[in-house]
C-alpha cells in the first residue's frame, strides 16, 4: 500500500493549486476529485438534463463513463471516452458539479473510480469528502480553509488574470452558496474528518501553506 494524503475543503480555498505543487514535490500521484463531479456537470449541462431533478440526473448517469488519465503528470478527465479537461473550469460547471454531488447515484459512481485510484500507489487526492468518506483510512488529513472575503479575493484575481471581470461580491455569495449547499447534503457533506489537521490560509501564501503541509508528511513519514 502506498502513502495516502486526502486534503478537503470548500470552494476556493486554494485545495488543487497546492495539492498539485505538493504531489510534485513528493512524486504523488495528484487526484482531483472535483473535476470528476465536474465532468458529470458538464455532462448534464450538454444534454439540457435539469440537475435539480434527480430522477432525470440518476438515469442520466446510466449513460456516463468517467475515467481518468494522466499526460505529463497532469490529470484528464475523460467523459463518455473524451476529454473534457478545458471544458469543466467555470462557474457554471462548478454550481452544476455541486448540485448533482448531492445525488446518491452520481457519488455511487464516482466513488469506486476514487477508491482504486487511492490504490495505484502514493496518492494525494483532494475534494469534499475525502478524509470523511473516500479514504477514512488515509495517512494525513488536511482540512484546509481559508475566510470567505479572502476567498472571493483571490477568485476575483484569478478571473481577472484571465480578462474576465467580474463583481467580487456576486463571487463571495456563489461562494457561500456553494460552501452551503455542499455542507449540508445528506451525503457525505464537506466536512471536517476528526483526524484531519485544519490550516487557515487567509493569511498564508502558496509556499508556506506548501511547506506546513510537507513537514507534516514527513512527520507522519517518520513514524
Ligand atoms: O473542488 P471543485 O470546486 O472542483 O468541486 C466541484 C464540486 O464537486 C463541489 O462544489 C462539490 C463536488 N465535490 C464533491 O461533492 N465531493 C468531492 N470529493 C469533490 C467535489
């Protein structure tokens, strides 16, 4: 069995940028749970699908093959056998990803898929439910947040870098939103694992987030 690091968290709070740097630091293989939830978005997007009727979205699913690959370390997300990769990173694939993660059959789905990628060797998997549910037996449990407002500051810079301008407080509600809507589902609500180890990032940058999170590999490594 390899070394497992599951890091959870709600939206924006830095989870896939450092999970990736620290996946390569160490040689991890970096899953990104998230995308997974995003390519079904997208999928219920593409065919007019309502994702608030779970009946439509369970039958749906039927339909739907996810796999995932790797091209120079970097993760894609295959739907139906195609790449969706450049197509999942927007706001509206990530409100529809976080509507149908409340139905049973869309986790069912994804859930094995995450379960065998945590045994192809040393893994670091980030989402939602990792710690709680995926991988309780994981290694090292991050839970990494940061405050609301310094999360819809660092969206807004993020989108702006892209040319895209947008109302920052219109991204602290989605943002709330979305943080609501995925604590408080029936199934396997974000949600602090009790071995997890919380970091607040509001006031850390990228590289000190990195190396608190590496220390505590090798801590856990060590013993
Ligand atoms: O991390 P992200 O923004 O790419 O995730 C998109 C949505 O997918 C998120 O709002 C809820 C859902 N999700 C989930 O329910 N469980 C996970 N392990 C990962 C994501």
């Amino acid at each position: 069995m390899g070394f497992n690091i599951a890091i959870d968290g709600p939206a924006g709070a830095g989870k896939s940028t450092i999970a990736k740097k620290i996946a390569q630091r160490l040689s991890f293989i970096y899953v990104d749970t998230g995308a997974m939830y995003r390519a079904m978005g997208l999928y219920m997007w593409r065919n007019k699908i309502d994702v608030e009727d779970e009946q439509a979205v369970s039958k749906a699913c039927q339909n739907i093959t996810v796999t995932i690959e790797y091209q120079d370390g970097e993760q894609q997300v295959l739907l139906n056998g195609d790449n969706v990769n450049d197509y999942i990173r927007n706001e509206l694939v990530g409100e529809l990803a976080s509507k149908v993660s409340a139905y049973s059959v869309v986790r069912e789905k994804l859930l094995e898929l995450q379960r065998d990628m945590a045994k192809k060797g040393d893994v670091l998997m980030d989402g939602r439910d990792i710690g709680t549910c995926v991988l309780p037996n994981a290694d090292l449990k991050i839970y990494l947040t940061a405050d609301t407002s310094v999360r819809a500051q660092r969206r807004h810079l993020e989108l702006m870098k892209k040319g895209i301008d947008t109302d920052i407080k219109e991204i602290e509600a989605d943002i709330i939103a979305r943080d609501l809507r995925d604590m408080k589902r029936k199934i396997a609500p974000l949600k602090k694992a009790d071995d997890a180890i919380e970091i607040n990032t509001s006031k850390l940058d990228i590289k000190e987030v990195i190396e608190i999170v590496i220390d505590l590999v090798e801590e856990k490594r060590a013993k």
